[in-house]
C-alpha cells in the first residue's frame, strides 16, 4: 500500500528491524540477569498476551480487577466461560456442524457430481442443492465437451485434403461462439443489476429459476462489494447456496478459514482457542491434499478441539483415528506384506503356469503386494510423541507402521469415516521399543491401541510436549528446570495437559522480567493481536485470510507434517515485516476489506498529535513503548499528513489511523 507520509513510514519501518533485531540479540543470550519481579499491570499484560491472542480494549482492567492468578484459573477451565456471544457469530457457517459425510453431500465433490452425471446417483429434491448439483453437473458436462472437442480437433489436424475448408468453418465457428457468449455475459449482466433490487429472500428465488450458465456467471462475480450487495441480507444456507454454484468445495474450506480466525479474535475461551491453535500445529495436516479439503472440518472439531487440555493419550487417539490424519500420511493405503490382502494380490499375480507376473522385487514378491507405508509410524514417533532424538530405531519405525495396517478409511472422498480392516493388517507379534506387541487376530485394532499407549506415557514424550508447550508460552528456548518441572507434573498426572499448563504458569521462570515481550509474533498472532488491540469488528475475514497467506502463514497450509515453527528466526526477516507494515498501516486506515475500525475513539478525543500518540501508546502497548520507538513517531507529528490542519481548519483533529497503523506495526507490537 503507497503510503501519503512515505517518510515517516520508512523511519519506522527501519526502527522496527532494528528493534526486533535486538530483541533477537537479546533473547540469545543466556546470561541476562532478571532486573526485578513484574509489578501487577505487567504481569496482567503478560498474561493476557501469552495466554491469549492479545489484550483488547478494557481486558487489562478486567484482568486485574479479578486477579491475575483467578483469571488463568478460570482460562484452565473454559467450559465456565460463556461464550454464546462468539457461537451467534458462527452460526451462519452451517459447515462447521456437519459430518464429513454431510459435507459431501450438500458440497459435492467432483467424484460425486461425476456419479450423478453417469446415472449412478440420484439428484437431491431439495431445491437448493439441486441447482448446485445441476450446475455442477453442468460445468462436468461442458469440460467433458471440450476434451472430446479438442480430442476431436487434434484427429481432424492429420487429414490436410479440407484444410483451408476446415480451417474457415473453424474460424467462423469460433466468432459465433463468440458472440454468442458474449450476448450472454451482457443478459446476465443485466440479471445481476436486476437482482439487487429485490428482497433478499425473492432474490434467491429468482436466482433459482435462471439457466446454469447464469447462476454460474452471477455467483463468479460474487467478490467484494458486488458480493457484499448481492448476498446482502441473505442467511447463512442462501450465501452457502449462492457460492456453491460456482465452487462448492471452495465454500467448506473458506468457512473453516474464516471460523478459525473469528474465533481467535472474539471467543472468551481465548486459552482453549490458543490450544487448539498449538496441538493443530503439533498434528498438523495440509488442507490441500486431496480429501482432507473435507476432512478437516470433523479433524479440529472433533480430534483436536474436546481434548486440548485433557490427557496426551485422549488426544493422540483421537488424532490416530481421524481419517484426516490416515488420509495425509497415507496409512489408510497401508498394506500389511503377509496380509490377506497382499497375499491375495500375489495370487492374483500369477499366470496360468503359476509364475508370477508383473515387476517383483528381490524376494520373488511383486511390488504391488507390499504395500506398507510408514509415514504415520515415522510421524508418530518423531513428531507426535518421542522427539527426533527419542532413541527410536528404523526397525522401530517399521514395526509401528506394520501394527497400523488396517487402520483406514472407508471411501475418503465420500465421507467416509474410519474403518479397521483385518484383511489388510499384518499378522505376528511387533516388538516396538523394546517392547513385544502380540498380535491379535481377534482384534488387530487393539495393538494399534496398545503402542499410543505405550508412546503417550513414555518420559521421552513427556518431555517433548513439555518443552514444545514452554517454548510457545515461555521462550523459544526454555529453561531446562522450568521444562522438567513440566514433565515430572506430565508423568505424575497421568499426561493431564491442563495440570500441566498450570506448572508452567506457576512457575517462576514464566514470569520473569526478562520473558516480558520478549517473543516474536507469528504472523497469525501478529494479525489477530492487530485486530484485537484495535478493536476492529470483523464482518467478513476473508482479507484478513489473504493477508495471512501473503505474510507466508496461510491457514491450515503448511504442507509437511512438522507443521509451522514457533521461534523468532523463521519470522523476522525485511520483506515479512515490510507486509506486517503494510497491513498494520492498512488496518488502522480502515482499508482492511471486511474489517471496521475507529482510531479516533480509540485515542479517546486527542486534540493534538502528542496528546493521540501517548493515548493510543497505552491503549495498544499498554505505555511500554521504547524511547526509539515514541521518538521516531513523535518527531513526524506535525507532517500535514498526521495533524491534518488546514489553513481553515488549524484545529482539525490529528490521524489517529495513521497513528495508530504506526504503533501496531512497531517492534514492541511485533512481541507478545
């Protein structure tokens, strides 16, 4: 974004790398001796931003007029907290509340539509979802065309005796089409100018009633203001309906994007949202492979978000048994070698004299027959539980791989869900870390059960859990004493997260001085904190969706399964925080689509620049800004761009946006 006061925005810009910078320097050096205990406004503001995404206007006091220690206690236990006013603003998303088989269903997948197309599904009755089929059906149907078209095009290029004929008709082909699209892009223009006239209800109705090459034409120009106008007033299951002409698919994964982030912002449970936040990353799955574009939704709902501060086993089972996670990793594919299913790929592998067909590998076994896949295992091991250093071996790896054959799902692209399969699992005894995990034919499953058992309470994965939960509350290198603590609570409490949680924020290394915003944000943190801090309201998240994917940080996209770094290096570099300025500059400015924002109230009737920049100081940072930082600001406030005079006006109140923008995109902001 061109901003009008480049001048003052490079200063700052400049100010800020250098801050961060020394904040890097800082926190990497371990002999820097605590400087005294927080007073109560600073141990309210730390708490307020480690265990939550940021302080908005009025929760420090809220915080210390119930006593810090109270209100962690009472973040431990969200189920006390009401947070009806958040559910009210998830409503409209209807996604969110359904199974993946009803996601499917109202959302069809290509796989679906193709089924309907051939005859061998039926149409839904439902008037709605029937015109999403049939536009689906349509736009199935038209791509089908095509390829033959072309398919067609190509044959007819061999034959040259009619070329110049062929060529002409071509070309005359090709202008009528032309044309004729063209005629059509006008009349449905037409129809859309036509449809913002009518009630929202009798809108829907109209819509409706138009062809699938109009629908398909009016929901893709559903973007920006034309969208805002045209889903103007409708509920949740019309704006659904309208954006599922066009994309169906599209509209489950935007909704999960945008919930995530409206949840983070406006949820009272904010500990239990940071949770979710951290144990999503720690089990972390891609969004865009494949089926798990539908999978995810049931994945933190119903895996990840009941057991984010319960026990480690509760929640490492619920996440084994996701068909989100067996799809990402490929162990519903997973074969035992001496299963019946690879042995009745063998057999099936012979010819008629009885050798064996096909590519074999060196023990005489064709290829396909061996079909374990040891993701999971590997996964399971290095990232889930023990650690990369938790003196697992690649025999161990194998044998946890061969104990979760048969764990699969029952047609992914359906919505299916998670389904054993015996046929595919390996037979025998396992021995996994020393340990021999007897094989049960009667429940094969059962072995499955038994090593997240044996993993969950292992003190290796103790304390690796504790040490990732101290290097995102704490630093983004712990205190070893404070991380033993951790685990010795970890193994005493049976794995209890929540008892856990609370031997950290008893500790005396969480609140030390010199952990005082002294972690950097991710950009997800920066951008919520933003959000918060202000006091913007939230209409509409999809920019701020996009603003995430351009600050490298796109929801739910981090493609291997290590999921997204927690520590300051990944995130501090020029060009990141050239885009956190930007989008800082942009939100308090009011530019932030979706996003509604007023600097001037939060400023709290400032008549000068001064008297803006010391308000807005304490509102957004709570005063602790650097001498740097509120000089560097200070010196440009009479730029005619900040104080806004006028000749005629020598009394016109400053920019608090502009302002505002410049503290939000300080090094102090950028620290939580």
């Amino acid at each position: 974004m061109a901003m009008p006061f480049r001048r003052l925005w490079l200063l700052v810009f400049a100010v800020l790398l250098a801050g961060l910078a020394i904040t890097q320097f800082a926190l990497a050096r371990k002999t820097v001796p605590p400087t005294g205990a927080m007073d109560d406004q600073k141990r309210a503001v730390h708490a307020l931003n480690r265990l939550t995404f940021g302080p908005r206007p009025g929760d420090l006091d809220r915080v210390a007029q119930m006593g810090v220690d109270k209100w962690i206690d009472l973040q431990l236990h969200p189920e006390k907290i009401d947070d009806s006013a958040l559910n009210v603003r998830l409503a409209a998303f209807r996604t969110l509340r359904m199974s993946t088989h009803e996601l499917v269903e109202n959302f069809p997948t290509r796989e679906i539509i193709k089924q309907v197309s051939d005859g061998k599904a039926p149409m839904p009755g439902d008037p709605s979802l029937h015109a999403v089929y049939e536009a689906q059906i349509q736009r199935y149907d038209d791509k089908q065309a095509r390829k033959a078209e072309k398919a067609q095009q190509n044959a007819g290029k061999t034959a040259s005796a009619h070329g110049e004929i062929a060529s002409d008709v071509d070309a005359i082909q090709a202008d009528a089409n032309y044309q004729r699209r063209r005629e059509e892009m006008q009349a449905a223009n037409i129809k859309l100018l036509e449809l913002l006239d009518v009630p929202p209800d009798q809108r829907m109705k109209e819509i409706l009633k138009l062809s699938p090459e109009d629908q398909h034409f009016i929901a893709n120009r559903a973007h920006g203001p034309k969208s805002d106008a045209l889903m103007g007033g409708m509920d949740g299951k019309q704006k659904e309906t309208l954006l599922s002409l066009n994309n169906p698919e599209q509209v489950v994964v935007d909704e999960l994007l945008q919930a995530k982030l409206l949840r983070a912002v406006y949820s009272e449970r904010q500990l239990d949202e940071v949770m979710t936040d951290f144990w999503f990353n720690h089990f972390n799955i891609f969004i865009n492979k494949g089926a798990d574009r539908f999978l995810l939704t049931s994945y933190e709902r119903d895996a990840i978000r009941p057991h984010v501060l319960g026990k480690f086993e509760d929640l490492l089972v619920a996440t084994a048994h996701s068909p989100a996670m067996m799809f990402y990793l490929d162990n519903w594919l997973s074969v035992g070698p001496h299963s019946d299913v690879a042995l009745g790929i063998l057999a099936n592998a012979r010819d008629q004299h009885g050798r064996l067909r096909g590519s074999v590998n060196g023990k005489g076994k064709p290829k396909q027959a061996s079909g374990l896949n040891e993701n999971y295992g590997r996964e399971l091991m290095e990232l889930h539980t023990l650690s990369v250093n938790g003196g697992y071996s690649q025999k161990d790896v194998t044998e946890v791989a061969k104990v979760f054959t048969g764990w699969t799902i029952e047609r992914p692209n359906l919505g299916g869900g998670f389904k054993f399969e015996p046929r595919m699992h390996e037979p025998g005894d396992k021995i996994v870390l020393g340990h021999r995990i007897k094989w049960n034919q009667q429940n094969g499953e059962k072995e499955g059960r038994e090593v997240l058992h044996l993993l969950a309470h292992n003190p290796k994965t103790a304390h690796f859990v504790s040490q990732k939960l101290a290097m995102r509350f704490v630093s983004d290198d712990p205190p070893p004493t404070l991380v033993d603590r951790m685990t010795k609570t970890y193994l005493k409490k049976d794995g209890d997260i929540r008892e856990v949680l609370r031997t950290m924020f008893k500790s005396p290394e969480f609140w030390e001085p010199r952990t005082y915003r002294a972690k950097v944000k991710t950009p997800f943190e920066f951008v919520v904190s933003a959000v918060r801090a202000s006091g913007a309201r939230v209409d509409d998240a999809r920019q701020l969706v996009g603003t995430l994917n351009n600050m490298g940080m796109p929801l739910y996209g981090m493609m291997p399964p290590t999921g997204y770094s927690m520590k300051a290096d990944t995130w501090v570099n020029s060009s990141a925080l050239l885009v956190r300025m930007n989008f800082s500059l942009g939100l308090a400015a009011g530019n932030v689509h979706g996003v509604s924002i007023d600097p001037v109230q939060l400023a709290a009737g400032a008549t000068d620049g001064q008297q803006a920049l010391a308000r807005l100081e304490d509102t957004l940072l709570a005063g602790d800004v650097s001498r740097q930082t509120h000089d560097t600001i200070s010196k440009q406030l009479q730029d005619p761009k900040i104080t806004q005079r006028r000749l005629d006006d020598p009394v016109h109140p400053p920019n608090a946006g502009a302002i505002a923008g410049l503290i939000l995109g300080s090094p102090e902001f950028q620290k939580r």
